[in-house]
C-alpha cells in the first residue's frame, strides 16, 4: 500500500514541471465548504477532462485529490519528557474526491483519506495515522445560480471551517484533518454568508473504514459573515456555539462540560495595512461549576507594497482565560472547540488556553510567488494558579508547584514555494527556548522543530 501511495504521489508531479503560467481560474478550485470556485469554460490545464465530466444537460461529475509527504523531526519532544527520536519520521497523507452534480437542486459528494507514519520513536501520535477511511459523504439539498450566490441544506459527514482562528478549523497542519457528521444550513450572496449546524466530531480511528462520530461531544452553532463591512475590504463576523462534553478534562478536575460562547471578528485591508481583532466570551457549566471564559486576539500589520518583496511587518497579541481558583465552583479555562494548529505554529506547543502571547514578525515576498517569514512568539499564563494546555486541551503541566508566570520563547522560520500551479514545498523551523514556569514543574530543555513537505493538489 505504501509503495502504491507514494508512486501515485510521484506520477501526480510528473510532467508539471514546465506548467509555471497559473491558470487564470485554476481548473475549479474549492472554497472551504468545498464549492467550486472558476469557470470551467476559461480554464486551461492538463487536469481540467477529469474536472469537468459532462453527464448530461443538468449534470456533471468533478473528481479531485491531493497529496502530501513530510518529514518531521523533534529534539526534546514533549520539552525533554518525551522519547527522543534522533532520526525523525515521515508522514503521508492523500485524499481523493468527487463531486457529482446532478441538477441545480442535489450535489453529492464524497471524499476518502489515507494518512500514515512511519519511523517515529514510540510509534504514531493520536492524529498521525488514519488508515483508508471516509473522510467526507454529504448531500446538498439546495440551488445554486453562481458560486456566490447559494443556498443548501448539507447532511452528512462533512469538514466545517469559518473565520475565527480560536474556535473551528480543519487542523490541515496535523496529519488528519478534522471532520464532522450531522447537518448544516448554508446561504451565501455577494455579502453575506451565514450558516446554522449540528454536527458531532468524528475520532479519528487508525485503521481501514472504522472511524465513527463521538457521542461523548456535540457542536451546534451559527455564523454570518458580511463582507465589504465599512470598507471595501472590511469584514465582519458574528457567531454562537453550543459545545458539550460528556467528559472534560481541566486542572480544576473532571465533569461534564455544557458550553456557550458568542464571538465577533472584525478583519481586512486598508491601504498597506491589514487588521485582524476577535473578541469571544463563553459561559456554561462545567459539572457544579459556572463557565466565565474569554479570549481577545489583536493580529495587525503593514506590507510596503511598492517595495522590492514587499515586506509586511505584523504583531500579534493574544489572551486565552486561564482558571483563577482550581477549588472554587467556577471555571475559567477558555475551550478554543476545534482551533487551529497556528497559535504556536506547526510545533504545537503550546495551546490557547490561559495563555498570553506576544509575536512580531516580518514577511517577505518573491516574484516567483515564493514566501519567507521570520518571527518570534513569547508565552506566559495568564492565570499562575493553573496550568499549561496543548491545543487539545490536555494538560501538559500543573499549575500548582509554580508561580512563575513565563513559559517560554518561540523562534520560527517559515518559507513557501509555489513549484507549479498544482505542486508546492514548504519548511518551518523553530525553537522553543523553555521559560521558568517549565524548569521549574519538569523537564524544561529546549525544543528544536523541524518539517519540511510537498505538496500535490487537482
């Protein structure tokens, strides 16, 4: 299988090296709520028979995929716990799907995934491998005129991502990508976009076709967007999500967890200077104890557009709540639900979760479409009575042996090349320089990060 996996990587790539010139609609991209994105009569690429099958009058069947293969390397996992692996370990991931549309009112779609490691030390973590599985199987019961103007309701098994860093993404980082299973209500104009859900996450089984939604959580929740808010390039989004867990895991203890939250995001362009400000507040209960959370994010920036690579030099500052009494009927942790791997880049880290961070950084720009970012990331809790999370929410050092509020400093160099219209390679490289929290509640060595990958996508 692996053999087979890695030629059909091979044969992806084979003959793109010479297809620079990017397709002026790149043979029907898709959105995140895998809508396609282009008019199939301007494109021009060698993939374009199989993006657009004619069935008949009404309908057609697009069919897609994606590879991806890495290396991976930690010094001092788990900031010197953990098992060391001197040599790395590789890791594979490819997903094949196709999108049949049958008539304005009824699409199906369905998307498989492999994903696999090998040669790490201890063998794969949790979401490194997931054997040949359904990753997608949804229906669209709806209409659509263009792309930009569409109405569905979505039931199946199906990823879910929208545009608030702390609370719903599909961790591309990670070797598996997350996805759900229920229902979904979507409407999308020029500007607007809202969408309405009920969906249980599904866990990530290792082998072939046995991966199931979880019981034990649920996610519901709605979002509206507006695009062109104030500016032309202003936006604004507003959200409320339900989160329960029958059983979650903090510092304070173990209970079941019943969770709200609403949230407003406010982001885009103005001249050379780009904003990003997000604001959530959640409430609940966690067993007998009251939920009061927050997170505020501030991501601010200018690029010196008329400038050679043009440079963009952006902030980010970031509060997650942290509990303030582990003792006491409240709690304060905020849940970031289903976030992002970038908080503390690929490494991961460090979690959004009582937790404040400071990171500047610089970006420059080729004219080959290449991309090169330097930066730094300064971590301290916000609360020193508890502890410090991963992004999954698990705890990775207590709180209760400390007062030192430092957790450590972050280094990352980070650079993308576009090699065709379909292929890219990637590298991150970081170091994480332990603060006096770490030493002074375990091991606390420094972290050296590595991974590098290439990507294939039609």
């Amino acid at each position: 299988m692996n053999a087979i996996l890695l030629a059909l990587a091979v044969w992806l790539g084979a003959g793109d090296a010479l297809a620079q010139e990017r397709p002026k609609y790149f043979n029907l991209r898709y959105d995140e709520d895998w809508r396609v994105v282009g008019d199939t009569a301007k494109a021009s690429d060698k993939w374009d028979p199989v993006k657009h099958i004619p069935l008949d009058d009404a309908a057609y069947l697009s069919l897609g995929g994606d590879a991806r293969v890495r290396y991976e390397y930690f010094r001092n996992p788990g900031f010197g716990a953990g098992r060391q692996d001197s040599n790395g370990y590789g890791l594979q991931r490819y997903m094949l799907h196709g999108d049949l549309r049958i008539n304005p009112w009824w699409r199906v779609f369905g998307q498989l995934q492999h994903s696999q490691e090998s040669g790490r030390t201890g063998g794969p973590r949790s979401f490194d491998e997931n054997k040949l599985d359904v990753h997608q199987a949804f229906v669209d019961i709806g209409s659509w005129q263009t792309m930009r103007h569409y109405t569905a309701l979505r039931l199946g098994r199906q990823e879910l991502e929208f545009p608030f860093a702390r609370l719903m993404s599909v961790r591309d980082g990670r070797n598996t990508r997350i996805t759900f299973q229920g229902g979904r209500f979507i409407h999308q104009t020029p500007e607007w976009r809202g969408a309405m859900w009920v969906l249980r996450p599904v866990r990530i089984d290792p082998n072939e076709f046995d991966d199931e939604w979880d019981e034990a959580r649920l996610a519901a929740g709605a979002a509206h967007t507006h695009y062109g808010f104030l500016t032309p390039k202003g936006n604004i989004a507003l959200t409320y999500n339900l989160f329960n867990n029958r059983v979650a895991r903090y510092e304070q203890g173990t209970a079941p967890e019943h969770r709200h939250g609403v949230g407003a995001r406010l982001w885009g362009v103005i001249g050379g200077f780009d904003y990003n400000y997000e604001a959530v507040y959640q409430f609940g209960n966690f067993g007998d104890a009251a939920i009061r959370a927050w997170d505020l994010l501030s991501d601010t920036g200018y690029t010196w557009n008329d400038v050679r690579f043009q440079p963009r030099l952006g902030v980010r500052f970031d509060i997650t709540s942290g509990d303030s009494d582990p003792n006491d009927n409240r709690l304060e942790n905020f849940n970031p639900l289903f976030a992002a791997t970038a908080y503390s880049g690929l490494a991961g880290l460090i979690g959004p979760s009582n937790a404040i961070d400071l990171a500047p950084s610089l970006t420059v720009r080729f004219d080959n479409g290449a991309n090169l970012t330097f930066g730094t990331a300064m971590f301290w809790r916000h609360r020193t009575q508890d502890g410090v999370y991963d992004l999954d929410l698990n705890l990775i050092r207590s709180g209760k042996n400390s007062r030192s509020r430092f957790v450590g400093q972050q280094w990352t160099l980070q650079g993308n090349w576009p090699l065709t219209t379909h292929a890219n390679l990637a590298a991150t490289l970081s170091y994480f320089d332990t603060g006096r929290f770490l030493r002074e509640t375990g091991a606390g060595k420094n972290v050296l990060y590595f991974t590098v990958w290439w990507n294939y996508r039609i």
